[in-house]
C-alpha cells in the first residue's frame, strides 16, 4: 500500500512544518500537501525515503505517473536536498540503508553524500525514462509579454503535453509540440539493410548503469536486434558502434545529461587521452556483483590507468595496470543531440 508506506516522510513534514513543493516552489505552509514519488511508484514500486518528497496537491496531480526533467531536476536540486538532509536527521539508518541500495550497495560518502547521491538518482531517471519510455515532466511556467500600461499576451506552456496555449487578447491558440527531445527509435525490423551504415543500437545510458549483455558475450549483433536503433550522421556509423545516453553529470561540459554519444568496442585503450567507458570495479558493483559503468576520460600512466571525470566535483580514480588488464568497453567516437541532430566534436 503506497500511501501507508509513506507515513514516516508524511510525518515528519508535517513535523517540520513544509513551506514549500519540491518541484514548484509553491507555498504549502497553510494547504494540505502531497508525499510524491520522484521515481513513480507505478514504474517502480519504490517506497524508500529519499523517493518521497512534499509536493503541492496540484502540482502532484500534474506530475502524475511521469519522471522529473533533468532540468528540472537542477534547477530544484537545493530543495531536494534540503528535505534529504531532514530526512537522513530524522531516520539516519533507514535513509543511509536506501540510499546505499540507489548507489548499487556503495555506503554513503561520511562527507559530500548529497552530491553522490543526487547524481545516482538523475542516472536512475534518465535511464527509466530510456528503458520505459517514460515522458519527462515539468510544472506548467507562464510568461507574460509586457506592452505600455497593460498586460497584452501569455504563452502557458504545458511540458507534460508538449503543447504550448498561445493566450492572445482573450483569444486561444494551441500550437502542437512545442518542446521534443525525445529521440526517434526504430525496430531492428524496420532499418535492419541499413544497420551500422545509417542507424545505430542504442544500448543504454550511463553513468552508471548495468552491464550490457552484448559487451560481455562480444556479440553486439545479436543483442542489438533487440534493441531500439536511432538515426545517426553517416560519418560515425560503422561496425561494432553504438549509441549511449548521457546520464551523469561527470562529463559535463563536455558530455551533458541527455546527450547521445557513439562509442566503438574496444576492450584495450588506443592512446591516453580518450573518452571511455570505464569497467572497473572501482565503480562499484550492482545487486549481481557485475561492475557497473561510467563515462571517464582515460589517462595513462606507466603503472597506472587513471579514469577522469571532467567535472571537478569528482575525483579521479587511479587502477594499476597489474591487477586490471582491460579496463574500458568502448572508445567515444562522437556525440549527437538527444533527437539525432549532430553536434561539434570540442
């Protein structure tokens, strides 16, 4: 029963006297609020506290069974942490017991939790709304044009609906997706003569995800017929290529949440320098005991592999050579925007 299991966060807002909607900065200090799921219940039946957050009974409504857009995610990233934090003060053990269950069974971080942990659940986001092409959601924003002495037009813009109401001297106008990231999939079926030539797999995203089948079997072709395929500029396409979605903030700017990137198989690094995907248990492990992975920049050393995070929020991860033959599953070939579009290589 969903609503009784969110009695303890419902409490303890009420407790603390909530003054406002994680996800709109509404003031609930004198209304009746909601206890939402970020990740939807209905997605994956999860009760656990750092899933549970105040929301205003409308903007809840709103939001329904749909994911956070990463956005919006950063955009309300103090709030969320805010309610974490009186949480965690409030069921320390149970908080640190779940949300090491989110981190793949990593115990919190004694220092910098927040930020670790904030990162896990934008990755597990954006892979749910990848893996159960699920629409990203945020709450509805007005902007007013000013004219000399009145108030002459409004566009409310409805992101749930992609639909954009154009409110103009009283008169109604609706005009059709006005916001679409979402990338244009394919079945197998129905691109497999132009597999590897014009279309590529997308496998996934990272970081950090569950293995990939396929890397582990070498054997992309075979996994890849049951998986969607995108789009992609000729020039990066070829065998043994495949498509990752950006999931992680590590990379940013180089990779930002929500890019598609190609990268090609490859067990071994060709050269110092290069963007992989790094599979070292360093990373930590997920519920199987599989190595999860991440997108990292790969330095050499003459003893070491050092995996670098181009965000300076995180630190670099330094692996000997001797105990980590083959520490990478791919190597970026280039990124393309979330719907197909190419973008510059930096």
């Amino acid at each position: 029963d969903p609503d009784r299991e969110t009695r303890d966060a419902r409490l303890l807002y009420e407790r603390i006297n909530v003054t406002e909607c994680v996800w709109s900065a509404k003031s609930i200090r004198d209304t009746r609020f909601d206890v939402d799921h970020v990740i939807p219940f209905v997605l994956w039946r999860n009760n656990d506290l750092w899933n549970l957050l105040p929301a205003h009974p409308s903007v809840n409504n709103a939001k329904r069974d749909f994911l956070p857009a990463q956005s919006l995610l950063r955009r309300r990233r103090d709030a969320v942490i805010g309610y974490w934090e009186a949480l965690r003060d409030a069921f320390t053990e149970r908080f640190d017991r779940e949300a090491s269950g989110l981190c793949g069974g990593i115990p919190l971080q004694r220092g910098n939790w927040q930020t670790a942990l904030f990162g896990r659940l934008a990755e597990a986001v954006e892979i749910t709304a990848i893996q159960r092409c699920v629409p990203r959601w945020e709450p509805a924003v007005i902007h007013f044009a000013e004219t000399p002495g009145r108030r002459s037009a409004a566009a409310v813009v409805y992101p749930e609906k992609s639909k954009v109401r154009q409110i103009d001297e009283g008169v109604v106008r609706e005009t059709s997706d006005a916001r679409d990231d979402t990338p244009d999939f394919h079945d197998y079926e129905d691109i497999c003569c132009e597999a590897y030539t014009r279309y590529l797999p997308i496998v996934g995203a990272l970081a950090a995800g569950a293995p990939f089948s396929g890397f582990d079997i070498n054997d992309l072709d075979q996994e890849a017929q049951t998986l969607p395929w995108l789009a992609v500029p000729e020039r990066l396409c070829g065998k043994n290529r495949f498509v990752l979605r950006i999931a992680g903030d590590s990379m940013e700017p180089e990779l930002s949440i929500g890019d598609c990137a190609v990268f090609e198989y490859h067990r071994t690094s060709r050269q110092s320098g290069q963007i992989v995907i790094a599979n070292i248990a360093e990373l930590g492990t997920v519920s199987d005991l599989n190595t999860v992975h991440a997108v990292k920049r790969l330095i050499q050393t003459p003893e070491h592999w050092v995996f670098r995070s181009a965000n300076p929020r995180y630190k670099d991860i330094c692996v000997p050579k001797n105990e980590c033959a083959y520490p990478i599953l791919g190597v970026l070939v280039g990124k393309i925007g979330a719907c197909g579009k190419p973008f510059t290589m930096r």
